[in-house]
C-alpha cells in the first residue's frame, strides 16, 4: 500500500517478507503436502473519507523433498481516497495545482488540505528458492519486483541460516538489495522548489530513482521446553530520491499564521515541494518472545528503531493465542507505537526565516503515537484453514515545535487517523 | 540508538544463560503451530504500517518449532 | 549524524552469539544403548526408531516403516518404533491414522532415548544379529528409502553368531 512512494514500501515490505521466510521444520504432524497455498483479503479504511484500501495476498509453495522448495507470490493493493498533501488548514480558500499540472483543486476555508486525485493499483511479486545445505543449514534466495503507475522497484535477497546445539539455537543472516525507479506524475519537483500555477512545469526535473540496502543477523534461541527468543538487528541504507513527490509544505506569516502569497503569477499561496536528505541509513533491534502454555500461547516483541534523520521508535506488540479447540482459535492482539519526529519535519515554514536545507510536513515523519487492538478467529477444517482478523488503529501525531502560531491554533493541524483493517484469509494444503 | 538498548541487550544476554538445553525430543510445544511466527499476518502488518510510520520490518523468522529433520 | 555506534552493537551481539553455541551438546549418555528394550532381539536385526507426534517427518517414516517390516519379518526384521510424546493421548491419536504394524514403546520421560543419545527427530538406529549398532539416521528422508532397506537387507543376509 503505497501511499505516494518514495516511502516506496515495496523493498522493505519484500525485505520483511523474504529476510522472513524460510520454513524451518514442519509444523504439526501431516500428509507430506507437495503444495501449500495461503490467500488473505484486507480491507483497509482510514475514517473521514480518507485512504481506503483493499488488497490480495496471495502464495503458493511447492515442497519438491525434505530439503528444497520454492515459492511464488502476488500481491494487488488497491488504494483509492484522500491523503494529506502536507499543507497546513486555514481559514482562507486554498488552491493548488495537482500533481500532474493540469489542473487546480480548491480547499475550502477549515478544510484539511487532502490530495483527493489518490488512485492506485499496485502488483508485487515474489519468487524464493530454499534449499538445506547439510543438517544444519539452509539458505533462500529470491527476488521481488512491484510495478504502478509511477513506481517500479526490483529485488533480490538472499539468506543463510545455521543450527546449533541442537537445534536450540538458530543464527541467520540475510541480505537484501532493490533498485526503485520512480516517475511520478507532472515530473518530480525539485526540493522546496514553489509550487506553480496548471500548465508550469518549470519546477519539475524528470524521472529519479534509490537504491536500498537492508541487512539483517538474527538468533533464535529455545529458552524452555517452553519458550523462546528471537533478536535480530538490521541496517539498511537507502540512497538517491526520497522525498515524497506530491507532498509540499505551506510557508505562513510568523504572527498571523497564514499563507504568504505564491510566485508573482501563479496566483497560489506560497507552497514548497519538500525535499528530503538523499540519503537514510537505518538500524533496528527487534526481540519477541514466544511462550507456550498448555493449551494456549503468547508472543510479545519490542522493536527499537533509530535512523540518521533524527527518526526514533519503539514499537510494543502482544498477542495471545487462546486456543479453544483442536479446531478453532481466539486471537487477541495489542501494538503500541511511538516515533519521535525526523530532524527535517516541519508542520510549516515561517516567510522570512531562512530556508532550511531539507524539510517535509509529511505527518508520518511527526512526533506520534499509534494504538493497534484487534482480534483474530481461526478456523480449521478438513481441507485447509480459514481466518478472520478485525483491528482497529489510531494514530495522533505533534505538530513540529513552534508551529502553532495565530490562525493556525484555529485548525487541527494533524488530525487523528482512525483506520479499521478486515482481513480473511485461507490456507490449504495439497 | 535509543538509550533503551544496552538495557535491553543485557536483559536478552541475562535471559539467555539461564537457558538449558532442550533435547530434540522435548520439542512438542516449540512445534505446535501457533509457536510459529505467523509469516502472512507480520507481512500484512508491516505492509499497512510502512505506509503510516516512518518505521518498517526489523524481525527475521528462523528457528524454533519442532527442530525435525 | 545521530546514529550509534553499530560496532558496539555487534560486538555485543557476537559475545551473544558465542555464549549461545557454547552451551555445549547434549549431555546424554550417547555411547549404550539401552538393551533392556532389545531383551529377546538376539539374533535378530532391529530398528529402533524414535518418534513422536508432532513430527512431521515421523508421520511420513511410518507407511515406510510398515511396509519394510511386512517384507522382512519373516527374515527375522524386527523394528520397535519408540514414541517420546509427553501427551499419551497424542500418540494414541497418530497411531489411530497410521496403524502399526510393528511393535510401539512409550518412553514419555525420554529415558530411553536419553540413553540411546537421540540428537534429532526422528532418530533411527539399525542394529545387526550381534546386537551392535551398525548406523544411525537423523531425520527422515524420502530419497533414502531405496538406500536403507539395501543397507538392512544386508544386515538380514549376515548370519546370527
């Protein structure tokens, strides 16, 4: 679900995904299955008539013996609503001009400025080959390619897992390298250029692209007949463009706290197109630990985050498995989330404050915190299992330091976000 | 890093010498399915998160479970 | 650049790492079998199998098992498969789907695998007429059906002392 890449989801979530997957051992004891196959519809709505998405999940695995298999899978998001452009509410008409140049939208006076042309289809693909290297090692590669209207990323990863001490300890190291070619409508802006009026396209370069880099090295240690742990730590590096193309930020007059005029012409309030660092280097450590009781089991993980634009997170998340039969399940599910605002993130810009060399009001980029609750029911039949999960998310966020000044303390800067997620899925086995 | 971690890191190295070594035939728990790390739903998860934070993935899926073969 | 030191972290990380593979092997008693399991085998070639359950793998040794030892009891095969769940009422419920048609012990506390020194699951152990140990096999593979029963008929053709 790309809201408007260069957050470009695609190599991260293909990271997660494959520096995800190799199937250690069989689960529960059946028929040696030769294909598996697990599909999952989500639905995805943000309240207030904001992004609505809904997507396919869709893998299929073939076991070819006990050491080798591979994997295919698809993914369709499709993604239609509104999303913040990053200027600021105000209690004056806006206007700006779209994304593409060929037209202007008008905000009425108290009005969230929402880029409503936010239409998207996009399509993933995985393929992985795993293969066991002895008794107690087993390695993966594979690659991933997504493609949208204005986003293309391709993929490859590999990875390399080790057992130890009888099988109680697992070490991996994967490694994770895409290439992502952006060609966003209208042209891509230059950094904190202004925006212009339809039919000016004097501030926009061509097309651009980033490369990423994630790795990652991880143990899984079994504590008890009952437990385990699992840290892994991960870099990743990411270089080239990384602003998001169709977000911009609104200049104001540092008493009153409305927009200063645009470019003598335009006839536009003065907007300017963000521009972020063109490099990000990430680090993340992340722990979950898995119990086993009886009949039921719990896993709780924290993952800390750190990166070189000021961004810092932690991220709690606790699920229990209830376990009310042989054939069905209750999952309750709790996340916590909490991220401390990039060193570029600015709500607005101040008229006659010297320009800073990058800056965003992209609210994902804020001070915030998000609160996931959700349940998940499983089912198991003769053929296969069938599940339905229902989560609710809210996030709120801090306007930058200093920001709320005159009509701005009239608007709520950054609203909060409140999205349901239905999610169905099916998996079976033949 | 957060000031966080170091706390953290020794906690894990803390957890970890107390481990004792579960012999491959005491591993029924560890393989019930619900002991595995649920692959699709942290995909999704990431997947819907990436696109609303400024954080992303982190975790790995290897080990535990029933330790066969 | 407000990044930390990532050298620290994996330095930390890989005095983690070499404490967790140093937490030494089993600490079982791997070179007797426990002949008490084979009283009454003399003479015989046994295969002695540990399973359990929640083994994917053993679910899969067992129509195998089944048919090795209709076509090689009468040459004087005998296999005793060894179950190590800890919930009997689990393997009743696996041995209900695969009938044996070999001789099953329950060994709940893993004494008798203890003894045996099983590393892995499944763990077999072929033992010729001379109650000796004469291989070992992690694990189960489909590939090395063909190989096994070859090393087992074998085994058969040796004469009793």
């Amino acid at each position: 679900m790309q809201l408007k890449k260069p957050i470009g989801a695609t190599l991260a979530t293909a990271t997660c995904g494959l520096l995800g997957a190799l199937p250690s051992a069989p689960v529960a004891a059946q028929e040696s299955p030769k294909w598996e196959s697990d599909t999952s519809l989500l639905y995805y709505g943000e309240d207030d008539s904001r992004v609505t998405d809904a997507s396919l999940f869709t893998s299929i695995r073939r076991v070819l013996d006990e050491d080798r298999s591979f994997d295919f899978s698809l993914t369709v998001d499709s993604l239609t609503g509104a999303t913040p452009n990053g200027a600021a509410p105000s209690s004056g008409v806006q206007t700006f001009t779209n994304a593409s140049g060929n037209s202007a939208y008008i905000i009425a006076p108290g009005e969230q400025p929402l880029d409503t042309e936010f239409l998207d289809t996009r399509v993933a693909l995985t393929g992985n080959w795993q293969q066991s290297l002895g008794e107690a090692m087993r390695w993966s590669a594979g690659f991933s390619a997504s493609d949208e209207y204005d986003y293309l990323h391709l993929g490859v990863q590999g990875r390399l897992e080790r057992d130890f001490n009888l099988k109680n300890t697992t070490v991996y190291v994967g490694a994770a390298y895409g290439k992502d070619d952006m060609n966003p409508v209208g042209g891509t802006p230059i950094g904190l250029a202004p925006m212009l009026e339809v039919d000016n396209d004097s501030n926009k370069a061509g097309d651009d692209s980033k490369d990423v880099m994630d790795v990652l090295v991880g143990v899984t240690q079994v504590l008890s007949r009952r437990s385990l742990i699992e840290v892994a730590y991960s870099y990743g590096k990411s270089d080239g463009y990384l602003s998001d193309p169709y977000k911009f930020l609104s200049v104001v007059d540092p008493v009153t706290g409305l927009p200063v005029p645009g470019p003598v012409g335009s006839g536009l309030n003065r907007y300017l197109y963000e521009h972020r660092p063109d490099v990000r280097t990430k680090q993340s450590l992340f722990a979950e630990w898995r119990h086993a009781f009886d009949r039921d089991s719990m896993a709780v993980s924290l993952r800390l985050m750190d990166d070189d634009w000021g961004v810092t997170s932690q991220t709690v998340d606790a699920r229990y498995r209830w376990n009310m039969s042989a054939a069905s399940y209750v999952e309750p599910h709790l996340r916590y989330y909490k991220q401390g605002e990039a060193d570029f993130y600015r709500t607005v810009l101040f008229d006659g404050a010297p320009l800073p060399e990058h800056a965003s009001a992209d609210y994902r980029l804020a001070d915030s915190e998000a609160f996931t609750a959700g349940v998940k029911y499983g089912h198991r039949m003769a053929r296969g299992e069938w599940s339905v999960r229902l989560e609710y998310y809210q996030q709120t966020a801090e306007p930058s330091a200093g920001s709320v000044v005159g009509d701005l303390a009239n608007h709520d800067l950054i609203p909060d976000l409140n999205a349901v997620i239905v999610q169905f899925g099916y998996k079976f086995s033949f | 890093m957060n000031r966080l971690h170091p706390v953290l890191l020794i906690a894990i190295l803390a957890a970890t010498t107390g481990c004792a070594t579960v012999q491959p035939w005491e591993r029924d728990l560890h393989a019930r399915e619900d002991m595995q790390p649920n692959q699709r739903d942290a995909a999704i998860d990431d997947h819907i998160y990436f696109s609303k934070e400024a954080s992303s993935g982190g975790r790995g899926f290897a080990g535990g479970g029933c330790g066969c073969n | 650049m407000r990044l930390s030191n990532p050298r620290r972290l994996l330095a930390v990380l890989s005095l983690l790492l070499a404490q967790l593979a140093g937490s030494g092997p089993a600490t079982a008693d791997t070179a007797t079998p426990d002949w008490s399991l084979l009283a009454g085998l003399s003479g015989k070639v046994v295969l002695v199998d540990f399973w359990a359950s929640w083994c994917g793998p053993c679910l899969r040794s067992f129509p195998w098992m089944n048919e090795l030892q209709q076509r090689h009891a009468g040459e004087g095969f005998v296999i005793v498969a060894v179950n190590v769940d800890q919930d009997r009422v689990l393997a009743d419920a696996f041995l209900k789907k695969l009938p044996p048609r070999f001789r099953v012990e329950f060994d709940p506390a893993g004494r008798i695998a203890t003894r045996f020194g099983v590393e892995a699951m499944p763990t077999s152990f072929l033992i010729d007429r001379r109650g000796q140990v004469r291989a070992r096999h992690a694990g189960f593979r489909d590939a090395q059906r063909a190989p096994r029963e070859q090393q087992i008929q074998q085994l058969l053709k040796e004469t009793s002392p």
